[in-house]
C-alpha cells in the first residue's frame, strides 16, 4: 500500500477503509501529531481505541462461531454424499435378501412384560409376512425385490434397526425446515455438490474476513500501547511523577 | 489469547508501517500455527483409528463387514471394506504429511519475523507464548 503522505492524520495508506461492515484501524505515524491533529489528549485517545479494540471483539466472537457452523456443516454434506454415492454404485449389485431383523444391541432397559409381548408380536408379524413374501417369491420366476444395502442404523441410543435398502433411483433430502425432498440420485449428488461448494467458498470469505479483523485489533494494541508509552514519556519529560503502572496489557 | 506485543515504558519508540505489517504478520502466523497444531493432532487420530480398524478386520473372520457411512452402518463384503480402509488411509496421511510441511514452514516464518522484530524493537515487545 502507499503511504498517503498528503493524509493530515498522519496515518499510514491503508488498502481498505473497511471490509463488509468492519471499520479498518487506522495506523498511526506519529502518536504526537496524531494527538495534536484529533484534539484528543492521552486518556480520551486511549479510551476511544479502547471502545474500538472491544467492538473488534463483538465482531471476532460472531465470526467464530459462523465459522463452527460451517465446519460443522461441510463434513455432514460431505457424509450425505458418501451415501448418495454408495447407493448409486451398488444398484444392481444387490442380492435377493430375506429377513429383516429387529436387532438390540446393548439395551439395558427392562420392559414390561405387556411391552415386550407386544414387541415379539410384532417382530413375529414381521417375520410372517417376510414368510408370505418368501414363498410368493419361489414361486414366481422374476424377483422383484433387490436389495443394494443392508444398513444398521440407530433407532434410539443403544439400539439399532436393520434396514433393507432396495436399488432406487431416487433419495430423500433433508433440506431443513421440516422439509424433506425426493431427487433423483444425480440430482442429489448434484444438489449435494452445489451445497459442498458454497458451503467451502463462504468459509474461505470468512476466514479472510477473520484475517482482516484480526490485523485491525494488532493495529489498535500497537495503537494503544504507543500513546500510553507517549503518555508516560511526556510526563517524564514534564518531570511529573509517573505512577507506577505496569506495560499497557496487550 | 494474546501472544504479548505489550511495550515496556518510557522508551519514545517510532513504530513504522512496515513494523506494523511484521507485527500483523507474525500474529497472523501465531493464529495459523495454532490451527494447525490441531488440526495436525485429529488428523493423527483419525490415521491411528484407522489403523486399528484395519488391525481388527483382519483379526475378524466376518464374510460382511458393518462399515459406517455417515450415520448407518452398512453390510458390506470384506474386501471392499479392506480396499475402502486403505483409500482412507492413504489420504488421511497425505493430507497431515501437507499439514506438517506447512506447520514448519510458518515455523520458520516465525522466526525470521522474530529477529527482524526484536533486532527493532529489543525489550519493547514480547512475541513468546504467554
């Protein structure tokens, strides 16, 4: 950047005046000229910086946490995709699978006996009609049911389900707001991709947007501590008795 | 999370653009080096889960193999899974052997700035870790 020498602040050129909404700190030259030219003195100079290096930290704790957010959010699109793409892949590779079991693993909570009779009555229905399909299915010559995927998955914590995933074209997409959607497995993967993308470019704004903010509180620190130091000189220089006072706190 | 850039008193110390750009710098490097400490230790995590997982599917005899994609675990025969482990293997290790090159070279950045900062300023700035 050009040091803007015409500037009557006495400040340095800066490239920005301010990034989407965050005021830049302008670097001082000279903390003297700086003093004389603002009309501050040393203690209102020191507040105001102050006041700035704070709102500079509102700022920094909202980006942080927009920033969590979306590195939260990047590995999840990613996993979604991983399964769109297993699906896909083994479509038509699947065998003919029979028997779909209710599966508990590590439950360690008692059930009535009322509860647990109807539990088996169900799981009994369910293997019945697995049966009636078994048979129908030895009958005819064409099966119908392919199955691509045998997936556990979590019903409840520490109990799973077993899920027959047959060969589909389409999948459903959460898109949030108690919405959900069906796409075709490309226009998933492709819908999936898009949000990937966008997701990754609006962390990359971010974290540049983070480097920029966190140049300008440096600049404020240094700011800071020059006028106190500036300060303190000129009262030694007025031979005034400078109260001992630890380094200005960076 | 400062890494201390307080200035002892009294000294009437001239601060120049150019200083005020190393400061940046160095902080903005300080940040990154952080970041990638740990990012550099998950990733050594995830390569030594991996490498237990591959230990225990050989130690196993199962024909089909429940391996985890995003929330499910999924049926799938032992070879694919064995060729998927090693895909994952492969890229987790390439991807902190390009960490680790990066944490050494901000490391070295670092200590240029530091020379060039203390030869300027000597007592009057503080770039340790606090």
């Amino acid at each position: 950047a050009q040091m803007s020498s015409s500037s009557p602040s006495g400040s340095g050129g800066d490239d920005l005046s301010e990034r989407r909404g965050i005021p830049a700190a302008k670097f001082i030259q000279d903390v003297e000229t700086y003093l004389s030219q603002s009309g501050f003195d040393s203690n209102s100079a020191l507040a105001f910086h102050q006041e700035r290096l704070q709102q500079y930290k509102v700022v920094e704790m909202k980006l942080l946490a927009q920033q969590r957010d979306l590195q939260a959010k990047i590995p999840d699109i990613e996993k979604c995709l991983e399964v769109v793409a297993t699906l896909e892949a083994r479509k038509g590779t699947g065998e003919v699978e029979l028997g779909c079991a209710l599966i508990l693993t590590a439950c360690f909570k008692t059930f009535s006996l009322k509860d647990l009779i109807s539990m088996l009555a169900c799981e009994i229905e369910h293997v019945v009609s697995q049966n009636i399909v078994l048979a129908s299915l030895e009958e005819s010559t064409e099966t119908s049911l392919r199955v691509s995927l045998l997936a556990d998955f979590e019903v409840s914590e520490g109990i799973y389900s077993r899920a027959c995933i047959e060969d589909t074209d389409s999948v459903c997409l959460w898109l949030g707001a108690n919405v959900m959607l069906e796409y075709s497995c490309e226009e998933a993967t492709a819908l999936l991709k898009n949000n990937l993308e966008n997701a990754k470019a609006s962390l990359e704004v971010l974290v540049a947007d983070l480097q920029f903010l966190r140049d300008q509180v440096t600049v404020t620190q240094v700011t800071i501590a020059r006028i106190y130091n500036f300060d303190v000189h000129q009262r030694r220089v007025n031979q005034v008795t400078p109260t001992a006072i630890a380094a200005a706190d960076a | 999370m400062q890494q201390g850039k307080s200035s002892s008193s009294g000294s009437e110390m001239q601060v120049t653009w150019e200083d005020q750009q190393n400061i940046n710098t160095f902080s903005r490097l300080n940040n990154r080096f952080h970041e990638l400490e740990d990012d550099i230790k998950f990733a050594k995590e995830k390569c030594d889960n991996l490498e237990d997982a591959g230990n225990e599917l050989i130690l196993s005899d199962e024909e089909m193999v429940r391996f985890q994609i995003g929330e499910v675990f999924a049926h799938m025969p032992r070879e694919e899974v064995e060729t998927k482990i090693e895909e994952m293997k492969e890229a987790t290790f390439k991807s902190l052997e390009k960490l680790q090159q990066e944490k050494e070279s901000i490391v070295s950045q670092m200590a240029e700035l530091k020379k060039v900062l203390y030869a300027k300023f000597k007592d009057s700035i503080n770039l340790e870790e606090d």
